[in-house]
C-alpha cells in the first residue's frame, strides 16, 4: 500500500499519540516544510488525506456528517492502521539532501 509523506505523518502522529487525535495538531506537518501551501490549501490537503486513510481502512473519523460534506474533527486509528504506524516507525526515514 502506497501512502503520501503526509499520510505516513498522520499514522506516526496517531500511533504515538495512543488515543484519539485532534485534527488542529496535523497541520504541525507544514511547519517543517520549505515550501508551503497557503493555511486553507493545508487544511483542505489534510482533509483529502484523512477521507483518503478512512476509505483505506486504517482510520476512523468521529465528527460531523451533513448529506453532502464530513467534518471530521477527531481519528484514531484502526488495528490495521496500528501495524501499518509500527511498520513506518520500523523504517528508516529519507534525509532530505
């Protein structure tokens, strides 16, 4: 399973946070980065990769759902999310050089 920088950011957060996590603590992501996107491209680049890590099975999301939109404000992750979290603090990560 193939997951972007920022979903393998979300899964280490999640897993080392043990218990549910705030979505507000995901955009700390951005702070280290280079480049940045502007604040409401982050907030929605973040939530695309939240829906993203909940359809694949590795998050559940506890918010808000309307007919047309999900609000999510909170995730934890699942018990394949879990192994997957402790598969990625396993690796080594990328030097960026």
């Amino acid at each position: 399973m193939r997951l972007s920088i920022l979903q393998k950011y979300i899964l280490r957060q999640c897993y080392l946070e043990g218990k549910k996590l705030n979505r507000s603590r995901l955009t700390a992501f951005y702070s280290n980065q280079k480049v940045k996107p502007r604040g409401s491209d982050q907030v929605e680049i973040v939530t695309k990769s939240l829906e993203r890590l909940i359809e694949k099975g590795l998050l559940v999301g506890y918010g808000v759902r309307t007919p047309r939109k999900w609000f999510i404000q909170e995730v934890r992750l699942t018990r394949p999310g879990q192994r997957a979290a402790r598969e990625l603090l396993g690796q080594q990560q990328k030097l960026k050089i």
